[in-house]
C-alpha cells in the first residue's frame, strides 16, 4: 500500500499501545516529512523507546495506523517487512555491533546478507562508509571492545548507513558519550543529513542535539503527543508538558550556545 505523498515519509495515526492494563500510548499522531531530522523527547516512561520499535517493525501497536515510506505496516508480509527494512538504517542506543567481527566485518554485514556482491566489494563499500563517519582507515581491523565510545557510536552509524538507506532512525546516539564526542556526533548527523539527503527520526534526551540538529521536535506526554514544533517554537509555549525541556540552567545553557552557533554562522561570509 502507497498513500503517502512523497513529503510524508513516516505517518502514525491513532496509535494506542498497551502493556497488559498499562497503557503506553493512548493516541499518538504525528507524520515525519522528507530530508528533515524529525526527534521524540519525553520523560521516562513515555515510551519513546516503544515508539522507535513500532516504526521499525519490532513492536506492532495494540490500534491505529503506522505507514513508512508510503508502506501500511498493518499485517504487513515477511518478504514485504524484509525489503522495508533494507530502505531504512537504524543506530541502536549500545551500537548492537557484534564482537566477534572486526569493525569492517560489521559495516559490511548487511551488504553480505541482502546484496550479491564479492567480497572485495563489500569490503570496500564499508570503507566507504567507515571514511564518511570519520574514522581513520586503520579502524577497519580493530574490534568494537578495542573502541572509544564516540569512536563505537560512528562505526554502528556506518553500518547503518551501508545500504544507502532512505530513512535513518537514531536511538539516543549521544548517550554515554563525553561532551566533545557528543559534539562531533552533532556535527556528522548534519553533515550526514545535508550531504545525502537523509531523512532522521531520533530519540534524544540530549539538548545540545536536539538544537543544533532538529528541524522539529515532538513531545510525548500523557500517552499522546503534546506539542510538535521547532526547539525555538516549542521553547516559547507555556505548556507543563513542555517547560521542563527548557527550564533550569542546563536547558538555558544548551539555547544559548544554539542561539551563539547560529549567530556565528549567519556572520560568515558567503
């Protein structure tokens, strides 16, 4: 099924979760444009986490309608599920790289594993990859044990990233991270983004990212979505909901320095 028109590449309407009597989600809708970075915050238990699951095919919602890249995922076919998942990446929140392969083993897995392609291919494809997320060719050969943890972060992304995906999910890609990691995760995902044209749905709790990489942002609150908007929009609402996000001295901080990087930029010449 193809409804979606082509600036609509995820759309969830209604959508109610449920966890035995505790319900999750109780009506969440939102819809995800083409080439923007589109990310979810809300407090613990949320389910911002549950979210991510359903719009990659892990977790199938109680009611409502999930459709991404113009597919209905309502009982949707296994080999319909396998193609759809070879359009979108997904970085998980710990990496998810096995510690048996080396780093370039792990970047060309799915290539292994959904193209025809020799081996020399593949291996180089993955360097490819390894190159645009700044690693040194060097880390090719290492094991994730043998990696920092921005160094892990930007190896699980190359991975996902291998088999040119349409749409690419971030989960909490900043997490654990130093702030000088964290700061280098920020600028890939926009060089990443203006480069190849990517569409992004995160879950973040990291403020810094959220103003320096996020075209919109969604809520979550009370089982549904509160409030979708840019970070600067949604800054100015008085809403209880959304306060939290931007009151305190680490919030105040994070605009700030978003509103000095934009200051800067506008000021360099063209």
């Amino acid at each position: 099924m193809t409804t979606d028109t082509p600036e609509t590449v995820l759309e969830m309407q209604q959508v109610v979760t449920r966890f035995g009597q505790h319900v999750v989600h109780k009506d969440i809708n939102l819809a995800v444009r083409r080439a923007e970075v589109f990310a979810v915050i809300g407090g613990s238990g949320t389910g911002k986490s549950t979210l991510l699951r359903e719009m990659i095919l892990l977790q199938t919602p109680n009611a409502g309608h999930i459709r991404v890249l113009g597919v209905d995922l309502a009982n949707i076919s296994d080999a319909a599920a396998l193609a759809l998942r070879q359009r979108f990446g997904v970085l998980f929140q710990q990496g998810g790289l096995f510690g048996s392969l080396t780093v370039l083993e792990n970047i060309g897995l799915p290539l292994r594993e959904h193209r025809q392609l020799g081996n020399r291919e593949v291996d180089a494809l993955a360097a490819e990859k390894l190159a645009a997320v700044g690693l040194a060719a060097s880390v090719a050969r290492q094991y994730p044990s043998e990696l920092s943890g921005g160094m892990l972060k930007r190896a699980a992304l190359a991975r996902a990233l291998v088999l040119e995906p349409e749409l690419l999910f971030l989960d909490e890609p900043t997490a654990g991270l130093d702030p000088q990691s964290a700061a280098g995760i920020d600028e890939l995902v926009l060089r990443l983004c203006d480069t190849l044209g990517l569409t992004v749905v995160m879950i973040t709790h990291d403020l810094d990212l959220l103003w320096q990489v996020a075209d919109r942002v969604a809520v979550l609150a009370d089982g549904r979505v509160q409030a979708i908007g840019s970070m600067a929009e949604l800054a100015a609402m008085s809403d209880p909901a959304i306060r939290p996000f931007f009151d305190g001295p680490r919030a105040r901080a994070a605009a700030a320095q978003a509103c000095f990087t934009r200051q800067e930029t506008s000021s360099k010449p063209k």
